[in-house]
C-alpha cells in the first residue's frame, strides 16, 4: 500500500485551505491565489515531544482583571538605534513579534545585525538561515562591532532554533529570514504558505510564553507585498517596511502596522560602506541641490507621523510629443495628480489636457500627506509658465475639488521646521488659525483658492 501525501490548496494572500483549486478565494476574495502544497498531518501526531516541551502552555494560567495588570517602562527595551526606537514607539515591547520586510540588497540584513551590535548588553541569538557564521562574521567586522553577546546560529529547523533559544535565554531573537525556516511538522518546503504559518505562529506562542521579544526579516514578492501568507502580517505585532532605491544611499523604516505605537512613523537612513548611519534631520538631504533658477520645482512642509520635514516635488510639464498626454508621477498618486490637474484646469483655466505632465519626489520617497497638494500645483504650474520659485519659499496646505486651499493639521511645527531650515516665506491656506503662525520670524503669506495662489505668486 503506497504512501500517497494528501495535497491541499492553500490561498497565498490569506491562508485560507481548500480540498480543491479555486479560482477566486472564498474567504478573501483574492483572484489566481491558490497554490497546491502537501496537507499538514494532525498535530496529535506530527508535533515532536521536544516542541511540546518547549511550547507547552503552562495549566496555571488564569484569567485576572484588568486593573490588577500593571505595566511599567521597563517592558520596553531600548535598541540603541535611536530611530529604530523611536518608530517602535519608544523600544521593543517584551513578548512582542516584529517583521521586517523588504526588497533584495535593500539592507534588511545590515540592519537586523546593526541592532545587536548597537547594544552590548543585549544578550542575542541571531539566526541566519541564509548565510554562515562565518559571512556574519564578515558582516559584522565591516559594521565596525564584535559583541561578544551576540550569539550566532546557522541553522534552519525551527526545533533546534527553539532549543538553542532555550538553552541560552536571550534578550531578543532575530531570525534571518522566516522563509528559509521549515518545521518538522508540516510535510513541505521551507517558504510554502503552510511552513511560515506555522513557523510564525510556533515563534509567536515561544515570544509570548518567555517575554522574548523576536524579530523577523521577511522577503518581497516582485508585486512589492511581503512574501508568504497576508496571515503572517496579522500574526506579528509590528510590521515595518524598509525601502528606498536600491541605487541610492538613502534608505526608508516605514511602520505599517504596531500595535504598540503609531502607524505614521518613519526613519530615514543612509547607507555607508559601514553599514546603516541614522538621519536624524531628513530635511536636509530633500531640500534642494541645484541652483534657484530651475522651474518645475517646490518644496512642501510635510508631516509623517509625527516628524515635520520638507521635501522637494518636481514637476515637468511639456507639449504632447504622439497626441495622446502622457501622465507619469514617481513617489505621488497619479490618480491624486489627475485630480489636481482637472482642478487646474477647470478652476483656474489653465489649459494641461494637451500637454504632458511628469511628478517626481526627490529622494525616493512616498508621499501621502494631502498638504503636499499646494506644492504639486505649483511645481506644475512653474514649469507650465518656465517660472522658478524662489528656494527660500515652501508652502503646506490641500487642495479641494472647487479651488479652494484646505488648511492642514500642526501648521505650527511646519512653520517651525521652514524657520529652522532657513526659509523665509511659506504659502499656508487662509482658512488656518492666525494664532498658530502670528509669532515666527518667517513671512506666512495666507491665500484662499488656487488663483489667488497663482496671481501672489506668479505675478
């Protein structure tokens, strides 16, 4: 009698399992998702007395009120990494999951081996499943650190990495990376859908259970999404994505998800034959770097998270060479440019429905912020007429659908961060409070609508 391994489908967007190819998923809708993988035997007999012994729950636990839990600042753990700390909202959580996710060569690596390194009284178990202790060592010695408490493991079964972790009760485990690590009990390979459920979910109840906090690195898949099952997003605590162009020296944490602090952070590093230096001041490498004779371009006082900093929009706007315009924005929302184009040429009658129109943010980065509006259209605007804005001059606030400037929220610390940066006039919806920029040493010139912007501006 042969030994035939049952198969199930499995969706690849949310885990959900199925006897049979669908497809559409049916718990989460998500089309051409399904992919067949070797069925998971019931736990009862696939689950190794080693794993039951490291992740068994203890009977002792009870249920307790709530205003009996006491919390205190010592469940946070600083890094080190003072930007690093300050986008997981004030230090790593004890019992708290992380993933870390990003693109080949971003620097996913350098980082979760900069985190160790930064704190020598981290006691680490670093797990590589990708390289050898001897190349992290190499990696290491080039980071310019040799901790003597960073703990190296080249391995990939998750028993042994529970074991090892066990046995040497660290501070924190990194492992690098989730899709290499395999269980002995799911019969398939390590990255399948069912393997890093499973493997985050072992590595979950093993963070909760000691009060270790563990990081994990994960892959991109090519549509810029993180490899595996959209349930291994939900299992983890803190999602942060790290970005930026890999041709570049700058380097972007962005947190999706926290449940510890806020979703609005980021970080900005820069990448140095070193390893990852922080940017503690990133409006100094967005402002501009040419002289102030160029059109197309405007800075924008911007808010992410809590951070204020400015950034450069460019814009080039020119005659629609084959007939048909061409709409291209790098860093932006093509559909919110569309939008603000229409506003233009509706509103103010300005006529760009023949021409092409090309947005770019300079440094690589993603905005979000609805106040960079008033500096899109500008930037638009200025290579349109080939009429440069002085560089000494930033503007923060939204545009609407009828013309009108939208005030945005902390217009004070944006001001505040124009001052500090030496600019000396800033465009700011009139609808703001005066109270909240009446006291600054830099002019704020309060407009209404779009054509006001365009006549104060562009006389």
């Amino acid at each position: 009698m042969s030994n035939k391994i049952k198969t199930a489908w499995f969706c690849t967007s949310c885990g959900n399992e199925s006897p049979k190819w669908m497809g559409q998923c049916p718990a989460c809708g998500e089309w051409n998702t399904m992919v067949e993988e070797p069925k998971a035997p019931k736990a009862s007999k696939s689950v190794s007395s080693r794993s039951k012994a490291i992740l068994s729950i203890s009977a002792q636990t009870e249920a307790q009120p709530l205003s009996s839990i006491t919390v205190s600042a010592e469940n946070r753990k600083l890094i080190g990494m003072t930007e690093v700390d300050r986008i997981l909202g004030g230090g790593l959580v004890e019992g708290s999951l992380v993933l870390i996710g990003g693109e080949p060569g971003i620097g996913k690596s350098t980082l979760s081996l900069q985190i160790p390194l930064s704190n020598a009284s981290f006691k680490t178990l670093y797990v590589s499943g990708e390289e050898s202790p001897k190349q992290v060592k190499l990696r290491a010695g080039r980071l310019g650190g040799d901790d003597g408490n960073c703990l190296i493991l080249s391995e990939t079964l998750l028993e042994n990495i529970l074991a090892q972790a066990m046995e040497i009760s660290p501070d924190l485990l990194i492992v690098d990376s989730i899709q290499t690590i395999y269980s002995e009990n799911v019969e398939s390979s390590a990255g399948s859908v069912s393997q890093v459920r499973e493997c985050a979910n072992l590595l979950l109840r093993y963070a909760k259970e000691y009060n270790v906090p563990v990081i994990l690195i994960g892959h991109i898949t090519k549509e810029g999404a993180i490899a595996g099952p959209k349930v291994l997003e939900h299992i983890v605590d803190v999602v942060l994505q790290f970005e930026g162009d890999t041709k570049g020296s700058y380097r972007i944490l962005r947190s999706i998800k926290n449940r510890f602090g806020s979703t609005d952070e980021l970080a900005v590093f820069e990448m140095t034959g070193t390893g990852l230096k922080e940017v503690s001041n990133p409006s100094e490498m967005l402002i501009p770097m040419h002289k102030g004779d160029l059109s197309g371009i405007a800075i924008s006082a911007m808010m992410d998270g809590t951070r204020p900093f400015l950034i450069e929009i460019q814009a080039l706007v020119s005659s629609a060479a084959y007939g048909t315009p061409q709409r291209s924005a790098t860093g932006f929302d093509v559909r919110k440019m569309n939008m603000l184009l229409a506003v233009l040429e509706k509103r103010a009658g300005f006529k760009l429905g023949i021409k092409d129109v090309f947005l770019n943010v300079a440094g690589g980065v993603r905005i979000t912020d609805p106040s960079c509006d008033l500096a899109v259209i500008v930037a638009i605007l200025s290579s349109n007429f080939d009429l440069s804005v002085p560089l000494d001059t930033c503007f923060a606030g939204e545009v609407g659908l009828s013309g009108e400037i939208r005030p945005v929220g902390q217009i004070e610390r944006r001001i505040a961060e124009a001052e500090k940066l030496g600019f000396k006039k800033i465009y700011v919806s009139s609808f703001n409070k005066e109270s909240s920029f009446s006291k600054k040493n830099i002019e704020v010139v309060a407009v209404p609508d779009v054509p006001t912007l365009c006549r104060k501006l562009f006389k």
